[in-house]
C-alpha cells in the first residue's frame, strides 16, 4: 500500500497562509479511511488542531499580532502518494500521538 500524505495549514488572522504536507511511510498499509477517521475525530470544532500536540512542524509566521493570529493549525486532507517519506516517525506512530490526544470539539 502506498504512503500517506497529511496536508494542513496555518492561517493567519489576515487570511495569509502557510501549506505544508508530511509523508508518512505506511508499512503496516493503514487505510486511509482509518486516518481519516481518527483525525477528523480529534480536530477542533471540525477543522483545527494544536500543531505541537500534533507533533507536526508549526507553521505560524515569524510576526504575530495577538488581537489577530491564534495558535490553531486547520486540517485540509489526507490522500495516498507514491512519494518516499519525508518523517521520521511512520504512519502508526502518528495516530497512536493523535488517539492519546483528547477530543476537544
């Protein structure tokens, strides 16, 4: 089964944004609906998460305004890739980090 690609976002309290992507090699061949599944069950009100809790890189910019920018990153999607992994920790690492997270909705 092919890697997994976990695409998130930083957006700043002006809509600027900053993309990033981590692949995931998946030897234990998770199905993606089963990462799918954990993730959207532990995002905040549907769409956001705390990057460190994550333990995904942060994206905020190098200035931050505190009447405008929060400290939440926002999910955007997971998809299979053939691209070779670009994380240390594999895929079932990762989702055992998110299940020891608490559901905050």
């Amino acid at each position: 089964m092919p890697n997994i690609k976990f695409n998130y976002l930083y957006r700043d309290g002006g809509n600027y944004k900053n993309f990033n992507s981590i692949v995931f090699n998946n030897p234990q061949n998770i199905e993606l609906s089963a990462l799918n599944d954990l993730i959207r069950s532990k995002l905040i009100s549907h769409h956001w998460f705390y990057a460190d809790q994550w333990q995904v890189p942060d994206l905020h910019f190098g200035s931050w305004d505190n009447e405008l920018d929060h400290t939440f990153h926002e999910f955007e999607n997971v998809e299979y890739t053939d691209k070779a992994a670009d994380s240390e920790m594999d895929l079932a690492s990762f989702m055992y980090i998110l299940q020891t997270i608490a559901n905050i909705t």
